[in-house]
C-alpha cells in the first residue's frame, strides 16, 4: 500500500503565479516531510522540511503546510518562474529509517 | 548540504553480470541510504548502510541480490548481482544529515540488455 500519495501526475501553472503541489499520508508514525525537486538524468535536490510538531515552514518561495488531522501538507511555489519546472516529490521520515516517497508531481511552468 | 559523487553515472550491461556502483561522501555521515527508481516510478529505499554493521534491507530485496558494503564513513558500495532487464533503474546513494534532512547523489543510470 502506498503510504505517501501524490494524485497529481502533473500541474500546469502560468509563470508568475502560485504553484500549489499536494501529498497525502497514512502513517501517523512519520515525523518529518520533505520536499524534493527532481531535473531528468539528476539526482533529487532538497527542498524543503517540516517537522509534524509545525504547521508551516517557509524558505523563501518555497513554504510547506501541515496539516496533521488531514494527514495532508502542501508545498506553495510563489512566483512561480520557468526553472521550477521539474518533478516534485514528496517524502516522509520515521524516525532514523530511509525516507519514503510518493510518485511525484511533473510541475509545468508556462510562460 | 552534502556533496555525493557516484561511479558510474551510468552503464549497460548484459543480463546475468554485476555491477558494482560506488558512493563518496564530501564528509564523514553515520548513515548511508540506497534508492532505486525504476522507469516512471517513484524512489525506493533497497537499504540503510550504517559504518561497522551489516546493511538493513527493505521489503523485497536482499542482500544476495543487493550486497553493500560500508568500509569507513565517507564511502560505500552497492552490487548488482545477476542482473535481468527488471533491474534497469536509477540507483540513488543518499546521506542523512540532522537535524532532519537526506541529500541524494546524481544516480547511476543502469540499463540491463
């Protein structure tokens, strides 16, 4: 079973605008969320984190929200410029165990 | 951050062979993570690879298939044993840094013949 969703294979966003990626989870255990941002024939970068004890963590254009009782959290991209577009995946720790993906999200930005 | 190179960045090679693919780490990590990422899907965890001890593997791998080694704190390796076309992936070598974040190497692309 898949323990970290994200159920949109793509998203198409005007340049400019905000860019909004969503993942959901099913093990409460998790304890930290990543983002990550993927190029083709590279390895994933990081992003950025949030710690289930947050609601929100912010990194310039890049602010992720938790929402624990939804089992949700979303990353919002704000402007949104032509080098975002790339795959996002969203990940998820328990504890010091490896990281645990979802399928990811081909973030399309048009000019 | 972390600054991780792999050996080979990619390769091809004939069914039934092994590939050994190799990790370095720009600074001493405690723990080592190997992903794959198969075509059009996700990335998936094969192993974590602590120095001193036996690698822990995940659901659906083995150490037969998958031996890694980890002979000090800024390096390991993960085989390929035995290859077959279903083992054409992206394989991924990563580092935990705390508080709380993994950095990825650029992968090693495997295409299996």
């Amino acid at each position: 079973d898949q323990q970290v969703k994200q159920n949109s294979p793509s998203l198409s966003v005007q340049e400019g605008r905000i860019s909004i990626l969503n993942c959901d989870y099913t093990n409460s255990m998790f304890d930290y969320f990543l983002w990550y941002k993927k190029y083709p024939a590279e390895g994933p970068t990081f992003l950025i984190s949030i710690s289930s004890i947050k609601d929100k963590n912010e990194d310039g254009r890049f602010t992720v929200f938790l929402n624990k009782s939804a089992k949700h959290l979303s990353l919002h991209i704000v402007p949104s410029q032509p080098g975002d577009s790339a795959v996002y995946f969203c990940a998820a720790r328990g504890g010091a165990d490896g990281l645990t993906f979802g399928k990811g999200t081909h973030l399309i930005i048009q000019p | 951050s972390a600054v991780i190179s792999q050996k080979p960045s990619r390769d091809i090679c004939q069914r039934g062979t092994s590939l050994t693919i190799q990790c370095q780490v720009d600074s001493q990590v405690t723990m080592m993570f190997w992903y794959r990422q198969q075509p059009g899907q996700s990335l998936t965890l094969i192993a974590t690879a602590n120095q001193g001890s036996e690698a822990t593997y995940e659901s659906g791998f083995v150490i037969d298939k998958f031996p890694i080694s980890r002979p000090n704190l800024t390096f390991s390796t993960l085989t390929v044993s035995n290859m077959s076309p279903e083992d054409s992936s992206i394989y991924l070598c990563s580092v935990f840094r705390e508080p709380h974040e993994q950095y990825f190497g650029p992968g090693t692309r495997l295409t299996v013949t």
